[in-house]
C-alpha cells in the first residue's frame, strides 16, 4: 500500500468517526418530563417552588407589613436601644467565651483519640438539637441558686447567674459555642498535620505547634465559626427566657423584645425583626464564600 492509499485511508476513518459523532452515536439524553430543556422535572419543580415559596414568603410578609413612615420613631426609642446594646455586648461576650472554651475542645476532637470521643461529639452537639427551653431548665438545674454548681458558686465566690445580664451570656454561650466547635474541628480535619509534625522534629512542643502552626492554619474555620456562634446568640430567645428571665436593661435582648412588643405593639415587633433580619443577611453576605459556594 503507497503512502498515498495509507493517508487516503486514515482520513477516510476520520471523517467516518466525525460523521458518526454528527450523528449523535454516543449515548443521548432523555428529555422527557423537563421544564424549558434545563433537565428540571416537573415532579421536582412543583415541590421546590413550594419549599421556595414557603420559606420566602413570611420573610416577604414582614418587609410588606414594615411600618417604614414610623420606623425611625421606633428604632430610636430609647428600650428599642437598650435592648441592642444589651445583645450586642451579650452575643460578643458569649463568642469570646466559645472560643476560649471551644477552640480547644475541638482540637480535642479532631487531634486525639480517646475512648467514648464518638459520644463526646454528640454530647457537644446535642444543643444544636436540644429546644432551647429544655437548654434553660438545664442551666437552671446546674448553675441556679440550688443547682448542683449553682449553690456552691453562692456559697463559697457569692456569684448568682440566674436572672443576671451574666446569666444571658452563659444561656447563649450554651447554644451556640456548638457552632463554633463544629466549625474549627472540620477545618482542623481538612488541614495538613505535615505542617505540625515538622514543627515538632524542630523541637517545639505540641502547645507551641498549636500556637505558632495550627491556629493560623485554621484561622478561617475559627473566624466562620465565631461568626456564625455571634449570629447563634444574638437571636436566641428559650434558654435566655427561661434562665436568665426578661428584665428591661439587665437581660432583655431583642428577641425577647420583639416577642414583649408583639403583645402590645405589633408594628414595633416587626421594626425590631427587621433589624434581626438585617443582621442574620450580613451574616450570610459574610459567609457567602466559604458556606454557601462549592468548589
């Protein structure tokens, strides 16, 4: 066979295998049952337009309903102030705690091994679950002026944390240091140990590997967490209620504003989930990418 036959037949066989993908050989797509030839199902669409409708709805309801020609009247009363200032102090001083405490337990979960550490974990996750009246009634029953560390506090350091502003920081402390905890330890999980080991080979201690090597390792699951534990107490309501109670300037913070106001003045009650609603969408903006996109 010339060279000429052997090019002959190989372009042949190229444009044979051209015209076969023109053909659509390969497997094909059903299209049957789509929505606009996105691939949608109708008996998934319907439902999900539902979910969507169910959750935007009320959230659309609220910003309809917003007083807005009396809102700078009621977000500049001074109890509407008050009480933000009181959150506010309340969910920073509650984060600092979280991550004193939690950083810590979660390199606990993440780094060691210990019996029972799967049991561990879902203790330490539990008040994600946990309604937060039930977290209250806890708190009360550990840390009340009769409870099993709450009397020996009055006794011997003269502390009382019910019904206290240092009661409502313990209360949101409680239900969000889990956030943060599960945060941190999944980015600890993610991140290289090689970094760590070759810190130890230099001879510096575990301690000192954490300090100098891991934490600014895991400084954006840290940040992610602390913001997510803020936005955590900053809207809660049950355990604070029910442990530390809703006394004006001392432990009254929006939440347990907003649910004052709606019994007798409904269009402050909305002035004030307005301003929650703000917070919580700055939140999520903040968060956007690193919990709401996929690489």
């Amino acid at each position: 066979m010339t060279p000429a036959d052997t090019s002959g037949t190989g372009t042949g066989t190229r444009k044979g295998f051209r015209g076969d993908l023109r053909k659509g050989a390969g497997p094909r797509r059903r299209r049957t049952g789509v929505v606009g030839g996105q691939g949608v199902p109708l008996p998934l669409l319907l439902p999900a337009l539902l979910a969507l409708a169910f959750l935007l709805v009320p959230l659309l309801a609220l910003l309809v309903r917003a007083p807005w020609q009396s809102m700078p009247e009621q977000l500049t009363s001074p109890a509407v102030w008050q009480a933000l200032r009181l959150s506010l102090v309340c969910a920073t001083a509650a984060t600092a705690v979280s991550l004193v405490l939690g950083v810590p337990l979660a390199w606990l979960l993440a780094r060691t091994e210990f019996p029972g550490r799967g049991l561990v974990r879902a203790l330490v996750t539990l008040p994600l679950v946990l309604p937060p009246v039930v977290g209250g009634v806890a708190l009360l029953m550990a840390l009340g002026r009769n409870g099993i560390v709450g009397r020996w506090l009055d006794e011997w350091f003269g502390v009382t944390l019910p019904f206290t502003t240092a009661g409502v920081v313990v209360a949101e402390a409680f239900v969000a240091m889990p956030f943060l905890v599960i945060s941190v330890e999944g980015t600890l999980r993610a991140a290289d140990r090689r970094y760590e080991e070759a810190a130890a080979t230099l001879g510096a201690s575990r301690f000192t590997a954490f300090r100098r090597v891991t934490l600014p390792l895991i400084a954006p699951g840290v940040a992610a967490g602390s913001v997510l534990a803020w936005a955590r107490a900053l809207g809660e309501f049950g355990a604070t209620i029910t442990f530390a109670g809703n006394f004006p300037d001392r432990t009254q913070t929006m939440p347990l504003a907003v649910y004052l106001a709606l019994q007798s003045a409904p269009e402050a009650a909305v002035a004030l989930s307005l301003v929650l609603l703000a917070v919580s969408i700055a939140v999520l903006a903040g968060l956007r990418d690193r919990w709401l996109t996929t690489s």
